[in-house]
C-alpha cells in the first residue's frame, strides 16, 4: 500500500513577481524512487517559460536520501502538472548514509523522520522561483520486539543472554539514532513499565549492534529470588522514539536439596543405587559394632581409584569419613571434584569384610 502526503502552500525563494508557485504536491513516504518522487501542480500567472524543478529528501540529521534535477521544460501560462515520469530527470541520486543504502537497495524508505523538499528554477529571470519543503515520518511498518527470555520467565543463570529484534539493518540508522537496552529491578507492587521508568539502572548498554546481549559478569550481580525488567529502546537525537514492552524474568531461589539419609551397604553391587545430594553420602554399615573403623575407596565406572584432592590442611585432618554413630557414616564427596555421572563406594570393616553401595551424581 502506498501513502501520498499532499503539500497544499508554498513559500516564495523570491517574493518580488510571485509569478509562478506550487499548488500541491504527492511523494511517495514509503519508497521514494525516480518514477514516484515528483508529482506537482505549478501555477503560471505569465507567459510560458523554461524551467526546472529540484527535488530532495533528508533526514532528521540533515543526511542526503535522494536528490535530482529534471530536464528543462516548458511551462505554459495556467496551471500545469509536472511529474518526475514525463519531464524525466537529468541527474538523480541517492546519499551515502545507511537510510539512503537502505533505501536504494531494497526500494523502502526506512522508519524516522524526512524533510522532503521542491524548488522550481525558471531559467527566465523575468519570473520567480518558488519552494516547497515539508517534514514527515516514514509509514513503513517496522518493529521492534523483545525475544528471550520470555516475559515471566524463571531463570536459573544469573548471566542470562538477552536476545531482541527489530526489522531493519543496523546501517540503516541516522548517525543520531541508536537502540539501547536497560535492566533494572522490580520492587514490589510494580509492573515492569514502572520499574522502566522510576527505578535505577542495574545494567544498560547503548549503541546496540547485535541481538544477543550477555548480561556482563562486571554488572551488578542479579539476585536469586528477585524479578527484574528490560527494555529495548530507540533513540533519535536523544529521544526516545520506540520502545518494546517491557517484560520481566525472575531468578529462582535455589533450594539445596535434603540429604538423603541413609543408605544400607549391601554386600555385592545390584541395579539399585543411592543419588548423592550435596556433595555427601550418608549410610549405613550394618554389624554388631559400634564406631567402626572403616577404610574405604571410590571407583568410577571403569574401576579406576578416584582420589581426593586434598590442600595440606585438610590432609591434617585425616579422614573425610565421619562416623555418626550407631553404624551411622557421613562422607563428604567435596574434595574429590566429582561430575555427573555413577560411581562405586567399597568399604572394608576391621575384620576386613567388604561392603559395596553404588552411587549417583545428579547434574
């Protein structure tokens, strides 16, 4: 669909004759080209002339889109129609700034704000000039959106990734454009917009050129258990001039999970086996004894011994087995650097009877 702005008064370059002016105007505010960029109405109160007419496009920051001379023509007294296709242009061009590449390249004008402007030049110097120039914004529907993490998400990271959208290139901005991105945190009884607008910034990051934005580990630290807002903005001569909603994620409280108490020895291995939680095995030796003495090692599933990386201090201390009494043992898993995945446990009682538990390390 295309959208025609109609410029209905002009402003005299020269006001002496008035002799000639613009009636009105139509350009195209979607996708301006040579076929679309000149339609007008001239009035001619003289005798017929020769004459040409200009044309331009700018942006907000005064960036060349497009430009072009038409050929000479005649005007005739009365009121004529003058459009770019039938008078044809002697010299047509498009800027070098992202918006014009943009424009060129893929025949869409992209979103801001345009000054669009008409001069007609008799070559005659008994008449007058006269100028048309007229702001608009660009009706392309372009967006902007966020993409993860979704709003209300719960997050287990506290670097999470944020990730957004937005329909044009990045060369397309103006040199005063640019997207920033801001974080902040949700106190109670708010909603993301307000936290948007009324709470300090934990985390922002302006001048955006890409869609993936890791949330910095030099950044305030998010919290586990508190919500949070973010937003996307872009911003034109330090304004903002869109926006995505604000969305909100909270950071879940993590909840160390209850020891497992406790696990029977048994005396070959099975298909059972005992999850470990909290980096510590407890379980249970049956024998007739009180506070046995136990020796005892770890093998992985290829039956190789693995060993304990202890620092000095903790070799002092000797064994990471605790008895708990009544047959009741604690062994602290820390030091061994475990990853997920099984393991044995053999333990050897002091009449050198051997007890076996298989085990598991969750993720």
């Amino acid at each position: 669909m295309k959208y025609f702005f109609s410029l209905l008064l002009g402003v005299g370059m020269l006001t002496s004759n008035g002799q000639i002016s613009f009636s009105s105007a139509n350009y195209n505010t979607v996708s301006l080209n040579e076929s679309n960029c000149l339609q007008a109405i001239v009035s001619n109160s003289g005798n017929a002339v020769s004459a040409y007419i200009t044309v331009s496009c700018k942006n907000a920051s005064g960036e060349t889109i497009i430009e072009g001379r038409t050929r000479n023509f005649t005007l005739n007294a009365g009121v004529t129609t003058i459009s770019g296709i039938t008078t044809g242009f002697s010299q047509f061009s498009y800027g070098n700034s992202g918006k014009a590449l943009y424009l060129k390249t893929n025949g869409i004008l992209p979103s801001g704000n345009y000054t669009y402007c008409l001069r007609i030049f008799p070559l005659s110097g008994e008449f007058d000039g006269d100028v048309y120039c007229e702001e608009f914004e660009a009706a392309t529907e372009d967006f902007l959106s966020l993409v993860s993490p979704y709003d209300k998400e719960e997050l287990e990271t506290k670097l999470p990734v944020l990730t957004w959208s937005h329909s044009e290139p990045f060369n397309a901005l103006a040199k005063n454009e640019y997207f920033k991105l801001v974080v902040t945190e949700i106190k109670e009884n708010q909603s993301p917009e307000q936290a948007i607008f009324s709470n300090p910034v934990i985390f922002s990051k302006n001048f955006l050129t890409t869609h993936s934005i890791p949330y910095p580990m030099d950044a305030k630290e998010l919290e586990e258990g508190k919500q949070y807002a973010w937003q996307v903005m872009k911003i034109a001569n330090n304004i903002i001039v869109n926006k995505t909603d604000a969305w909100e994620f909270l950071l879940k409280k993590k909840n160390n999970q209850p020891d497992l108490k406790y696990a029977v020895m048994k005396s070959h291995y099975d298909a059972s086996y005992y999850t470990a939680t909290n980096e510590r095995l407890f379980f249970q030796f049956e024998e007739p004894y009180h506070g046995t003495e136990l020796t005892y090692e770890i093998f992985n599933t290829k039956h190789k011994t693995v060993k304990a990386d202890l620092r000095n201090d903790e070799k002092k201390a000797g064994n990471n087995l605790k008895d708990q009494g009544n047959n009741l043992y604690q062994l602290d898993l820390s030091a061994y650097n475990l990853t997920s995945g099984y393991y044995f446990l053999e333990i050897i009682d002091e009449k050198n009877h051997k007890s076996v538990l298989k085990f598991y390390i969750p993720e």
